[in-house]
C-alpha cells in the first residue's frame, strides 16, 4: 500500500512539474502578444488588481488570514513585492523593448546556477558533484541560446540586464521564504504575493502614466488570462513544488521553461529558431537531468553525518500545511 502511495505521489508531483513549466512559459509569450500596443505596465496592472480584489474577498469569506502572525504576513508580503512584482516587472519590460520571449527565459535559466553557487551555502544545502555538471551543462546550453537569438533582437545590449534583474527578485524572493519557511497554505501566500504587487503596480502605473487601459477585448482576453494561468497556476506550483522537492530540483526546472517558451516564441511569434539553439536545448536537458537524479540520490542516501546529530523524533504537531 505504501508503495502504491508513493508512486502515486511521485506521478502527482511529475503532473504538477509539467504544469509549472507549460504555465509558467505562457507568461512569456502572453507578455510578447498583450504588450505590442499597450504599455506593460498597464497589462499588468489589470493582471493583478482584479485578481487582488477576488483573493482578498475570498480570504475575507473564508478566514484565511486568522491566527496568522503579522510578521508572516509582513515576510510574505515581501517575498511578493520580490518574486511577483520585480521578477514580472522586469520580464515585461524585457520582452517590450524588443528581447526574444526565449532569450529573456532562458537568462532567467541561469538561476539555477546562482543558487547553487550563492545561495545554497546560505540556506545549508550541499550540492552534489552530479549536480554541479548538470547545472553548468544547463548553464553552457543557456548561453548558446542567447547567442543564436541576440543577432533577431533590436534592443540594446544593456537591455539585457532586464532579464537578469528578473531572476535576482525571483532568487532573492526564493531565498527569503527558504530562509525560514512558514507553514502557510499556498492560496494564502498567494493572495498576499498578489495584494502587495497591484498595490506596488497601481503606483508604477499612476506615476508613468499608464494605468488607464484600453477598451479592446483583446486587451481583457490577455489581463484575465495572465491572471489566471502565469499567476495563479504557475506561481502556485512554484511554491507548492518548492516545498514538495526543494530548492535545487524546483529551479532546475526553470531550464525546461527556457527552451519551451523559445519554441512557442518560434511556433507563434516567427522568433528565431537555430540548430545551435535545438542543441543548446538538449544541453539544457542533460542538465535539469542530471541535477533531479543527484536530488533523488541525496534524498535516498542522506548524509551520514546529518544522521548522527539528527535529533529524535517527537510528536507530531498540528500546524498547517499547503
């Protein structure tokens, strides 16, 4: 019986990883689509303040937020204006100055990369020697992607900071709710992550003068889309699958995300497509490979050491899990 619940558990959390990366590319391409004729920050404004009204009312209704401390909240709260708010901040403004929807995700790839090097020392993760040869391969098939893609670009070279900037506030929120996580559920977290950014996003939108939006039902269309499928789905498995797997498996996913939302750049957006890119993308697998079957492998033989100082085991408590 215990087998048949692992093995169901396992096909759950491979159900959920697909979901993440699929969802997760959507935001790309939507963001190329919706933001032709529209500011982005106006898209996103209308992204998220809807979205924000319908959580909190729905949180109001169910008391999602009783007996959660205010600095859970306040921590939660941060975690949002970083990983939702500057990380969709700076994609959008990527992809609106004229950065391929591949290129900007797969420069968010690199992630993986710099949490293994930066902040797993910090959070007291080892990374194993399997998974440092999947994380450069990963990182090696990124560059060659941004290489081949760069010469189809008009933006500026500097632009390409944007991109770059969007994966230090998605790290930097990372690292802040494995720093110390809190046992909050997921539609909680997210109705705080969600609140802060429209608010965040409503004074961005004032003061560049683009909060108006416009009249066209295309324009809709693309808001409640990107509300409900880049924003709820994928940011709600990111942190449900962050808590499943970890850290390490979680962003190595991010490698997968890169070269699916170039081929739909390529499918829907006529985005350059090379061999040198295809190729790159096979580096970019090998690597997400390599570095899921190290944490699988560290899971099933912890250290030895750990297991000496592990303290006994005690009663089971009663707090609340996503």
């Amino acid at each position: 019986m215990s087998k048949q619940i692992g093995v169901l558990h396992g096909l759950v959390s491979i159900a959920a990883a697909i979901g993440f990366v699929a969802a997760w590319s959507s935001g790309f391409v939507i963001a190329a689509l919706a933001t032709v004729d529209v500011p982005w920050p106006t898209l996103l404004v209308w992204r998220f303040v809807p979205l924000a009204v319908v959580l909190l009312v729905v949180a109001a209704v169910r008391g999602w937020f009783r007996r959660v401390p205010l600095a859970d909240l306040g921590r939660q709260g941060v975690i949002g204006l970083f990983a939702q708010f500057g990380y969709c901040a700076f994609v959008y403004a990527a992809i609106s100055i004229g950065i391929a929807t591949g290129t900007t995700a797969l420069i968010d790839a690199v992630q993986p990369l710099v949490v293994a090097t930066l902040v797993g020392p910090l959070l007291g993760l080892r990374v194993r020697g399997v998974q440092w040869a999947g994380l450069l391969a990963g990182a090696v098939g990124v560059a060659l992607v941004v290489r081949s893609q760069m010469g189809g670009s008009h933006a500026p070279p500097v632009a390409y900071l944007l991109p770059a900037g969007a994966m230090a506030c998605l790290i930097a929120g990372t690292f802040v709710e494995r720093r110390r996580p809190a046992p909050l559920p997921v539609l909680t977290t997210l109705t705080v992550h969600v609140s802060v950014s429209a608010a965040a996003l409503v004074v961005l939108a004032a003061v560049t003068g683009t909060l108006a939006p416009p009249a066209a039902s295309t324009f809709w269309v693309a808001a409640v889309l990107s509300a409900i499928v880049p924003t709820m789905v994928a940011y709600g498995l990111y942190w449900w699958l962050l808590r499943r797997l970890g850290i390490t498996a979680v962003n190595a996913l991010l490698f997968l995300v890169a070269p699916v939302t170039a081929l739909a750049g390529a499918a829907l957006l006529g985005e350059p497509l090379t061999v040198v890119t295809v190729l790159a993308f096979a580096l970019c697998a090998v690597g997400v490979t390599a570095v899921l079957v190290g944490d699988r492998r560290r899971d099933a033989h912890p250290d030895r050491r750990e297991a000496r100082h592990r303290p006994a085991p005690s009663l089971p408590s009663s707090s609340p899990t996503a």
